[in-house]
C-alpha cells in the first residue's frame, strides 16, 4: 500500500503587512516607485527598505555624515 505524502499549505505569516503602534494600524511597507511591489523593510542600524523584485533601496533615514 503506497503512502500518500500530504503536503503542508503554505502559510504566509500575517506580520507583514501592519504592525499596530499606540493603538494604530500602520501601514509599514512601502510601495516600490520603480515597480509598485512591496518593500521588505530591514531594520538595523541602516533602516531602509528594500525591493525584492528590482533591488530597488531606499533609506529610511539618511545614513549620518562624517
Ligand atoms: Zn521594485
């Protein structure tokens, strides 16, 4: 008898999308300018956000000068 190996949905994780601050729902993914998907957002010392699909980066803050 062959056994049927079930495969698992994938589940996206829902975090993605918004996060809730002080009570409010922000939106915190950006829109890519170049392609309209959306941007992962890395945090870090460097916060910026990044698109996946053309590599597109944009700086959260301005990266200090010195
Ligand atoms: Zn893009």
């Amino acid at each position: 008898m062959p056994t049927k190996k079930r495969t698992r949905k994938k589940e996206k994780k829902s975090f993605t999308y918004y996060e809730i601050t002080n009570g409010k729902l922000v939106r915190r993914l950006k829109k890519c300018p170049r392609c309209t998907s959306f941007m992962a957002h890395h945090k870090g010392e460097n916060a910026r956000y990044t698109c996946g699909k053309c590599a597109y980066t944009e700086y959260q803050t301005a990266p200090a000068i010195k």
